[in-house]
C-alpha cells in the first residue's frame, strides 16, 4: 500500500464534474459491507477537462452504469 499523497492548495484544478445528488444504501453484514451508492454528476462549465476519476481504497468495483447501461470494462 502507498503513501497517501498530499495535495496542495496551489496544485488545486476546478473539478471537471460536480455531483448533483448523492444516494448511499449500506448493507451491514458480519463480515462484510455492501455500499451502493448512485451519484447524479453534472459537467463542471468551469471545466475544460472532461475526465472523471473516482477514487477509492479497499474498494471492490462490482458495476458501473452511465444512463442506465452498464459499463464493460473494454
């Protein structure tokens, strides 16, 4: 695992996207949490990037869908 890397005020880039409604639904078991999260982004007009990261630790991607089509991973 890697060194968190910090981020200065000065490296500070407008966000391509910003994120109109967020909905979390956590599923607790004993040894394991399920998180479904469905976030609504919209494009940034301050932004000329139009890449989106979503970063993440301990993570396990299981689907991604963009207007309701999933998304493979080609």
């Amino acid at each position: 695992m890697s060194e968190p890397k910090t981020i200065y005020l000065k490296d500070y880039k407008v966000p391509p996207f910003l994120a109109e409604n967020i909905e979390l639904d956590f599923h607790l078991e004993k040894e394991k949490t399920t998180v479904t999260s469905v976030v609504k982004y919209k494009k940034n007009p301050e932004s000329s990037d139009n890449d989106l990261y979503l970063n993440g630790e301990e993570l396990e991607l299981i689907e991604i869908e963009i207007d309701n089509k999933i998304l493979t991973e080609g």
